[in-house]
C-alpha cells in the first residue's frame, strides 16, 4: 500500500497543490429521522449547520457543495456521541457522490500497526462492516464501541474505500514522549513543517487544554512533552491525509478524516499543517458540537482560538449524550508526586 511510505519518515516528499471538480450528488444529507443522544433534542439549535464564511446557518446541500470541491475535508466528532458518526458517514456518502473517483478515508482510531489486519478481514471472503471492529480490536484501544463506528464501516465496506491510518504506533508516541522529539530526524521536521513554532498564546492554549482535559491531575513535567506529541499526532494526520490525496496511479483524489475535535481545530490543528505544506484553501473542516442548556449561539459551543475566533469552518449541532464525570474514574497520574 502506498502508505508504506510514512513508515519511513525521511522519505516522505511535498505533494502538489490543487483542488477537485464538483458533479452532480445523488443523495441527500439530512440530520438523522431520530437523535440517538438522548439529552436536549428539543434545544433550537439542534440540527443547524453553522458556516463561518457565511456567519450564518447553511442547508445540509450547501454544506456539501462547499465540501466537495476541496481536497481535503476533516470531519471532528466527539467520539463517544453515535449521532457524529451517523452524520460523519453521511457527509462521506454524500461526497463520493459528487468526485470523479472515490475519496480516501484517513481514520484517526486505526494506527499504522492496525493496517494488516484491516487489510486481512477486508480481503476475506464474506467480511462485513459490523465485524470489522472485532478484527481491529477496537474496544481494545481504547475507543467506544464498534457499533456506534459501524454508519462509517458501512461506507467503508459499500463502496469499497481506501482507508488510512491515522495514528502512529504506541511505541513512536513513547519514544516522542522521552525524546522530546529529538527522535526524528530534521528532514521529517521540516517535512512534516514540526519546525514551525506555534504562536506563544496557541501554545498555551494547547497546554491548558491538555491539563483540563485530563482533570488538572498531570504532574506539570509531563504537559510539555504530551503538547509536542498532540502537535506531532496533527502534522501526522495532515501528512496521511496529503499521502492518501493520490491514488495508486498518482492521480488526485478527495482525501477525508474522521478525528476527534481537537485534532481539526483550523487553529493549531491538522488544518494548520495542511495549510502550511499545500497553501490555503485547500481544506474545510466540520465540526458536530453538543448543545447545552445554556447556549443561546453556536459560539456558546465551538472551540475557539484564543483570539475568540471559532476554530472550525462549519458547526453542525447535535443532541447531547448522558454521561457520569469524566473524572471519577481517572487517576492522579503522579500529580500528588
């Protein structure tokens, strides 16, 4: 597979520039007929698609037309929310409708280890999208289950899409975390554009969001070098993503990504390098955001840069799903030390 050669960084090359034609699309994305989450169906701003060129909500066709004549589209989720991933599955379905030849799928969830056995199953007589999580072993890795992933392996599996990882081995993010990235050689930093420093307040920001997010239990020595492996792990999906963009044959193709929010942020995130490497406007993001009770605007629930700029191209709005406190079951991660 053409992948192989990300497994050698100091060979990774600068692909060129360019976008893809628009056709016609068959079939039409909508919000579910049925919300699976549970909490807030009935908030107003539920279902809405907000643009941020437009500073306006949009329908779901022109999301799509707007989508389909980039490059590359990051698609951001909350992973454990089923209806990102209905609605993730239908923007992809949508979208191979309207290219001259099918899209990539780069998956944030699958690492360049998993490929083999992706490859296997899906080369097996009689496989199908519903056991394909089983054979990734996905709960495995941490991830929730399969069956709320399955609306993107259906897409998978119909219409015969190649897929790409997009998460490096366990072992690479503990040899960055140790080295302090001094493990990668200076062609594959300025490749994958790791020698552009983040502006100080991004920086800061990235921090901040990496010790709330892991309940302020991180020891302070360990912050600085899981932001340098967050930021390396959105330069890997940004150079996946450049890869996957050229089918065998070397022709362009839409590549597409399913990652977590933090990793489409168009301020520090997978975007970002994209823009670095390929020029601007060469990629939209979307990103599906859970109500609150308390929000009264999309900017109420979008992340933003620490100018106050929302960090997405498009909002699509979802229901809420119940969920205890994150933190109950983490530990101190050594912070007590």
């Amino acid at each position: 597979m053409k992948f192989a050669k990300a497994l050698c960084l100091t060979s990774l090359i600068l692909l060129a520039n360019g976008e893809i034609g628009l056709a016609n699309a068959k079939d039409k994305l909508t919000n579910p007929p049925t919300w699976q989450s549970s909490e807030l169906q009935n908030h107003k701003l539920v279902g809405k698609i907000w643009s941020k060129e437009k500073n306006d909500f949009i329908t779901p066709d022109e999301l799509i037309n707007s989508l389909s004549k980039k490059r590359f589209v990051l698609l951001g989720e909350i992973h454990d929310n089923p209806d990102h991933h209905t609605l993730q599955a239908g923007i992809i379905n949508a979208l191979i409708n309207t290219q001259s030849q099918k899209p990539a799928l780069v998956i944030e969830m699958i690492k360049v280890d998993q490929m083999q056995r992706l490859n296997s199953y899906r080369n097996q007589t009689g496989s199908k999208a519903k056991h394909l999580g089983t054979a990734l072993q996905w709960k495995q890795n941490g991830w929730p289950e399969w069956n709320i992933y399955l609306p993107i392996g259906e897409q998978i599996f119909t219409h015969k899409l190649e897929v790409f990882p997009g998460h490096t081995t366990r072992i690479m993010i503990d040899h960055l975390i140790k080295s302090d990235m001094s493990i990668l050689p200076e062609k594959a930093k300025k490749v994958f554009k790791l020698d552009v420093e983040l502006e100080e307040p991004l920086s800061k920001a990235l921090s901040e969001d990496i010790r709330v997010a892991h309940c302020d239990r991180l020891p302070d020595r360990v912050i600085p070098p899981m932001t340098l492996v967050q930021r390396f792990r959105d330069a890997w999906m940004a150079d996946v993503m450049i890869q996957a963009s050229y089918d065998k044959d070397d022709k362009r193709r839409q590549a597409i990504l399913i990652a977590g929010n933090g990793h489409t942020r168009t301020d520090r995130g997978a975007p970002w390098y994209l823009n670095l490497r390929e020029g601007k406007d060469k990629s939209l993001t979307v990103q599906f955001a859970e109500t609150t009770s308390k929000a009264t605007t999309v900017k109420d629930l979008a992340q933003k840069s620490p100018a106050g700029d929302i960090a997405a191209d498009f909002i699509w709005v979802t229901p809420t799903i119940k969920r205890g406190d994150p933190c109950a079951s983490l530990p101190d991660f050594g912070k007590k030390n």
